[in-house]
C-alpha cells in the first residue's frame, strides 16, 4: 500500500469523514545525476554560506522574509502554528457543478480514501451523492505550510481530490502573449475545410494508445552509448504552412487523413502450406529462445523490433511483446 501523503477530516455539513490522501499520478521522468566530465564523480548541491563559504547543516536553516533592507527570520515551528487545526481539516464550503471549472485551474490530483474500513458508509453516502448530483465539493485546506484550494469529486469507484491554482495565479494570455491576434472573421470556405480536416482526424480517447516515446528514445540513447553504438536522430520539426497555401495544405491533409485507414496493397505472393508450417516452427523455436535471456538481452531486441512502451515493461511483459512482434 502507498503511502498517505496527509491525513485529516473532510467535512461536509455536520458530516465528518477521517480520509487519507495519496498521490494519483507519478513521474517517468528520467533522471541523470551530474557528473564532473571525463569522471566518475557526482557533482552534489550543498547548503553554503556564501559570504563564509562554509556548509550549513539543516538544522540551522530557517526562513527569511527580504524586506529590502532587511530579512526577517521565521522559524519552521511558527508556519506550523498558524494553522494547527486546519491542517488536519478539509471543510468543503459548498458543491459546483462539475463542468463551472475551467480546466486551467487544475493542478495536481490525490486519491482520497476512507481512513479505515469502519468508515466504508459514510465514504460510500458522499460518492453516491456526488455521482447522481453530478458536482464537486470545494474546499480548502493545509499541508507542508501551504494553503490549497480544492475540489473533491467522484470518478469510478474512488474520491478524487483536485488542488486548484488561485484565481491569482492564472496569467492574463493577452499580457503574456505578445503576439496572440484580435479575433479576425476567416473564409467560409477554408473554415469549411479546416472542420472537415478536424472530423477526418478525429479519434476515440484512449490514454493507453500515448507513449512518452521521448523517455524511449533517451533510454535508447542510454543503452547504444553502453554498448558503443550510436542511434538515430529525429527528423527536423515541420516548415510553417504558408498562409497563401493554407487551402491547398487543408486539403492534402484532409486527404491523408483519409487514406491513413485504407489499406495499401503488399505485393506480397501467397505463401504455400508447406512454407508457412515452417515458418510457424521457426517462430515456436524463437519464442522458446526469448525464455532463456537477460532482461537487458530482452530489451535491446524489443527495442530492435520497435516494441512501444518497452522501457516499462517487466522481464515477463518484454518476452510477451516480443512473441507478438515476431
């Protein structure tokens, strides 16, 4: 079981419910540590003094305010006592309806859970509620000194937490984008097109089709360099579209797009019974082969056969992919 990341009451009305939160997404990020070239040696960041050059160990960190011409100092303990109580509090104010937020608020996402199974009915009574209502608590509360503004919603079978940014937060897009232009009335005829190219480009959602091939390529790159090889680089980023032929670049991609399902002749010949026996034998022996390799020697044929999503892949899931590819 994961870690609860806080733990407090949520409250609604005069019902209160012991939860625990626990972080619903992670990182695939990949990590280097810094190293002093042509070494082995990590480089590491260290506390230092700057005007006696000397480290200073945690415990003699504490905050400091810039005034200007002057810091003032504020001790851990004090952020602390500002808010003992709401700390171990999340007080939902009032129910939205779940479309009213727009989606640049939103932040990060929990996973809230009741704190012991005792607590099951309660739990259940507040999913239930905001399922058939269809709106999400608001709420605030306080975790690691800082205040958050959230919503709480159901989604399947689970509470969810959203932190919101403040209404300060969220930049003025006119102010930060310079070059944004007015609202300008466009061709019939080229928006006609355009909405004919989005309809032809349209797809069902499915979040399990996306891989961060980026994080492939560099795991890639990691494994060549290992083993002295090079890879492959990207393809150069598109030309801007002309706007003189906008029209002509809507309508070729309109008719990729449209020829993208289709299947294009092989050109191969039928192969008698007698060849494909064979090679089903040649893939019976190849896929008992695959049983007896490393993970690393499982990888670097994945990675051979394009097999996405490989770099997640455990040792049994890799000899899987690789028995479909072949």
């Amino acid at each position: 079981m994961a870690h609860a990341v806080w733990s407090g009451a949520l409250s609604f009305g005069l019902v209160t419910l012991p939860v625990q939160m626990f972080a619903a997404t992670e990182s695939h990020t990949i990590r280097f540590n810094q190293l002093q070239r042509g070494t082995s040696d990590r480089v590491r960041n260290r506390r230092v003094n700057e005007r006696t050059g000397e480290e200073v160990p945690l415990s003699e960190v504490v905050k400091g305010y810039d005034m200007g011409d002057d810091y003032v100092v504020v001790e851990p303990g004090e952020l602390e006592d500002l808010a003992p109580g709401r700390s171990k509090s999340l007080e939902i104010s009032g129910f939205v309806d779940l479309d009213a937020i727009d989606p640049i608020y939103f932040d990060k996402t929990y996973y809230l859970g009741p704190k012991s199974k005792e607590y099951a009915k309660v739990y259940a009574l507040l999913h239930e509620a905001l399922t058939q209502s269809r709106r999400a608590g608001i709420a605030t509360f306080v975790m690691r000194n800082r205040e958050y503004l959230v919503v709480v919603k159901a989604e399947g079978d689970i509470l969810t937490l959203h932190t919101l940014h403040w209404a300060d937060e969220i930049r003025d897009p006119r102010t930060e984008v310079g070059t944004l232009p007015e609202r300008k009335k466009v061709a019939e005829r080229e928006l006609a097109t355009a909405v004919q190219l989005v309809e032809a480009l349209s797809v069902d959602w499915d979040p399990e089709t996306y891989h961060d091939t980026f994080q492939e390529k560099v795991l890639d790159l990691v494994q060549a360099k290992r083993a002295g090889g090079t890879v492959e680089k990207s393809e150069p980023a598109p030309r801007s579209t002309n706007v003189i032929d906008l029209m002509g670049a809507l309508q070729a991609s309109i008719d990729k797009a449209k020829g993208k399902g289709k299947a294009e002749p092989s050109g191969r010949k039928v192969r008698p019974p007698t060849q494909i026996r064979e090679a089903a034998k040649k893939r019976a022996a190849k896929a008992g082969e695959l049983e007896e390799l490393t993970k690393n020697e499982l990888y670097r044929r994945a990675t051979d056969a394009g097999v996405p999503g490989r770099s997640h892949m455990t040792r049994d899931e890799l000899v899987k992919a690789l028995k479909r590819a072949s």
